[in-house]
C-alpha cells in the first residue's frame, strides 16, 4: 500500500492511477525540460484543505466570507516571491505560465497593439503570437528570431538575432517586446531588449516560465528590475506546484492585478498558492544555489555527450537547463517524433522539439528537447549525464530492435533505483 492507497481507499480506480504514474516516474528518467520533481512539502501543500476555499479578490479585498487565514496564505506566498526575486510586486494567482503571459497583455495593451516576441519555430511559446492562439486573435505579433546556424567552426549560430530584434522594434514600433522562450539554450540577456524597447518606447515583458529557478538560484541574470514585467511559471526550474506568477513594478501592480482577476480567472487556486509559497522559501535557501548551479552543469555535461555520440547541438550547446538536439547528422531518416517513441519505450521520457528552421512539420520535426531539471532534484550529476547520452544514443541506434530497447529500459530502472525523488512513497 502506498500513501496515495491508504488516502484514496474509497477511490481504487484513481489510486490504482496515481500509484501507477509514481511507479513510472521512479523507474523512467524524467528529461522534460519543463517538469521537474516538486518537494514532499510542495506536494502536502497542494493536497491540502486549501482546496476548499473560494477567495476571488485579493488580500484585504475578498468576495466571500472566511477568507482570514486564505489571505495570510497569499500574503505569505506574494512577500516570499518579491523577496525572492527583489521584486516591487507579486501577483501569485495566474494558474499558468500562458494565463500570466495574457494577463500581462491584457493589463498592458489595447486590442490591435503590436508584440514583438520570439518566432514560435525559433523557440517562441505559443503566447508568443501562435496563429492558434487566442493572443494572436487580440494582439498583432511580429517577431525575431535567431541568427542561422554558424557554419562547423564558425562563431556563435542560433543564438538571439539581436539586429533583428532592433530592426523589426523600428519598423514594426511594437508596444510591448517579450523575451523568453520554450526551446532556447542560452541565457537570455533582458538589457539588450530594455535597450531596445527604451529606443522606440517599448515595454518589456520577459517570460521567465524555463529559467524562473536558475534567476532564483543565481545561475542566470536577473530580469526583474531591468524588464518592466516579469511572468514566470513556478513549476519548471523553480520546482514548485504547477502555476504562473507574475512580477512587476509598483505603478503597474494595480492594472496588473485587475488583468489577471476579474479580468482573467475567478477563484485563485489557494492550495496551489500555498505550495507556490513554499516553493519560494525553498528557492530561497543556499541549497537551491547549488542546484540551480548543478542542473547548468548536469545540462553542459549532458550537451557535450550527446555531442560525441554524432547529434548537433542547436546554438552550439547549452547555458542552461535544457539541450536542443538536432537528430539529423546522428541519422537523418531519424525523426523527433520517432525518437520521442523508441525512448520512451526505453523508459527515457523528453519531448520532440522543432529545431530553427526545421523542413519537417511541428507534428513530427527534426529536434529533441532534454533538460536536467528533473533528474537533478532527484541527484544525479555530471557522470549520470554521460550514461544517460549513451543509453540515448543506444537507443535510437538500434530503434528497431526490441531486446534491446528492453535492455536499456531495465538499465534505465537500474540507474533510477539509485536516485529516488520520493523515497518515502511507495510506488
Ligand atoms: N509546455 C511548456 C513547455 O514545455 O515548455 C510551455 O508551455
């Protein structure tokens, strides 16, 4: 019996489903470059009573009754992110890194304004001006992307095309520029882009949803107080529940509040804002240094072995959670979406990825995505990295042949049996 049968011992179905997905997240390597593993606390915290209470409105200022402890709840969860992040003001609420990222256009731009953002087949989110997203249908996007791919042995390719990003800002006089990505290796600079906005009377928005927790741990440069708002998703590097939050200065935090609620959602998730809140006091801690250090490290140590084993490194490699792998010259029939297939058959979990400028379609691309967020709470270092690129490379080598991915996939069980996330829940 695990914890999760005893609590839900009127519920077998959904049990038996929980205990299940334990067991595969302790027996498979989790390469999501946007999951990780939260702590035994954040998980308490988000199945906690706090799920009972309605509480739309802010501290101070609800529309319903009993709201006392809800609003220290909150209170607790917005001083520890603006400690956190030396920010004037938090806005805890959003339930995702895409509901903060349209609060914040809501807050700031009229129907029609003009976006600059990141090209969603460079690396862009789908806030980013998707045509399938509904913040294409409100706002007019124009976008920048990345510079080509540096010929072997040339200088820097794929990284921000920062004259690009100045040219269209001065043809297009965008009234907001977003910085921030989904599929980008590097470290994104915010005072290139307050630069340009500042030249053609722009705001900044940086989406911090992938390097939230290196900012928090001190592994990358800090937006906040160089962007004039920062959204963040505190379920990814930060390691906390799944959410989004939002950072901004003083004299926006009132528009910035009305946007997210009544103007977006209803009723805040208090449970998940009170794992939010834990969340940031773990980030806080000189541990999470360490590992927001470790997971840039893990991720470098993973790159450079992929790249030994015959794949390309998109922008030459990575700074920091995550490696965008270009599977081409490894074998060139070899899709992201196949890839994705035989490795989670091996017990690998990533996702496929579209790499810049892809001829495949977004459906099946020529890319992977991995990050070393996950596997690094669980403990894993750079010499793990090195076996998990050669049980990679094992794998899609002989993708057809089934013993073998069987072999990789007890080998996988055999390395994860050693770096539990939960050692003490039953799976
Ligand atoms: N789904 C997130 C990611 O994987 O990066 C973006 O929303």
């Amino acid at each position: 019996m695990s914890t999760y049968d005893t609590a839900l011992a009127s519920d077998p179905e959904v049990a038996g489903l929980i205990h299940r997905e334990l067991t595969r997240q302790q027996t498979t390597l989790q390469l999501i470059a946007s999951e990780n593993f939260t702590s035994p606390a954040v998980l308490a915290a988000s199945g906690s009573v706090l799920t009972n209470k309605y509480a739309e409105g802010y501290p101070g200022r609800r529309y319903y009754g009993g709201n006392q402890i809800i609003d220290e709840v909150e209170d607790l969860a917005r001083n520890r992110a603006t400690a956190l992040f030396g920010a004037d003001h938090a806005n805890v609420q959003p339930h995702a890194g895409a509901n903060a990222n349209l609060a914040v256009y809501q807050a700031l731009l009229e129907p029609g304004a003009t976006v600059l953002a990141m090209r969603l087949d460079h690396g862009g989110h789908l806030t980013h001006g998707s045509p399938a997203s509904i913040t294409s249908k409100i706002w007019r996007f124009v976008s920048y992307g990345v510079t080509p791919e540096a010929p072997s042995g040339g200088g820097p390719g794929e990284v921000i095309d920062f004259d690009q990003v100045a040219h269209v800002a001065k043809s297009e006089q965008p009234a907001l520029i977003v910085a921030g990505s989904t599929a980008y290796s590097r470290i994104i600079d915010p005072q290139p882009f307050r630069e340009i906005a500042d030249s053609v009377g722009a705001l900044f928005m940086f989406d911090a949803a992938h390097p939230a927790g290196l900012i928090a741990g001190g592994a990358h440069p800090s937006p906040v107080g160089v962007a004039d708002v920062v959204t963040l998703t505190t379920h990814k590097t930060l390691r906390g529940p799944r959410g989004g939050a939002i950072l901004c200065r003083s004299d926006l935090a009132k528009k910035i509040d009305s946007a997210v609620f009544p103007g977006l959602q209803g009723g805040p998730l208090e449970h998940v804002i009170a794992a939010k809140a834990v969340a940031f006091a773990e980030a806080s801690r000189p541990e999470f240094r360490q590992y927001a250090a470790q997971v840039v490290a893990n991720a470098a140590a993973l790159a450079s072995a992929l790249a030994g084993h015959g794949f390309r490194l998109v922008s030459g490699g990575t700074d920091n959670h995550m490696v965008l792998v270009d599977l081409r010259p490894f074998d060139a029939e070899l899709t992201g979406k196949e890839a994705q297939e035989v490795l989670d058959r091996a017990g690998i979990t990533c996702n496929r990825n579209t790499i810049p400028d892809d001829p495949r379609t977004p459906f099946v691309t020529s890319g992977l995505r991995l990050g070393a967020a996950a596997q690094t709470t669980a403990g894993m270092g750079t010499a793990e990295m090195q076996v998990i690129a050669g049980l990679i490379a094992r794998t899609l080598q002989a993708r057809t042949d089934e013993g073998e991915i069987a072999a990789v996939r007890s080998e996988v069980a055999l390395l994860c049996a050693s770096f539990q996330p939960y050692p003490d829940l039953l799976g």
